[in-house]
C-alpha cells in the first residue's frame, strides 16, 4: 500500500470530487448498455465489473471529502 498526504486548493479538491462523480455517472451508464432481457453471462460480468467500478470510485470519492474535512 503507498500512502499519500497532500494538500489541495478548496477549488482543486471540488474539480476532484466533480471528476470523480463524472466517472461513477459514465460507469453506471455503461453498466445499463449491458442490461437486457435476455442478458448473456458476459453481459452480467460487464455489468457487475462496471458496478463494481463505480462502488470504487464512490468510496475513493468518500475518502476524498473525509480527507477535505481535515484541517
């Protein structure tokens, strides 16, 4: 694991969060691309990993506005 601590401007750490919640948005969108009524196995894998994906970039997200809330 590497560990990092840096500091970042109120307007830098918002661009962050936007960027972030951009990406859970485009992930959760290409998860529903794969969402069918007759769904194949590698359809399900694609929608999981985009899901999963997503349920990463939410807790890394959280860990940002944990971190902002630091002084």
């Amino acid at each position: 694991m590497i560990e990092f601590e840096f500091t970042l401007s109120d307007k830098d750490a918002s661009n962050l969060i936007d960027i972030i919640q951009n990406a859970i948005f485009n992930a959760k969108f290409k998860a529903t691309k794969f969402i069918k009524p007759s769904m194949t196995a590698t359809d399900q894998a694609n929608v999981d990993g985009y899901n999963r994906h997503a349920d990463y970039l939410e807790e890394l997200k959280q860990k940002v506005l944990e971190g902002n809330h630091r002084v």
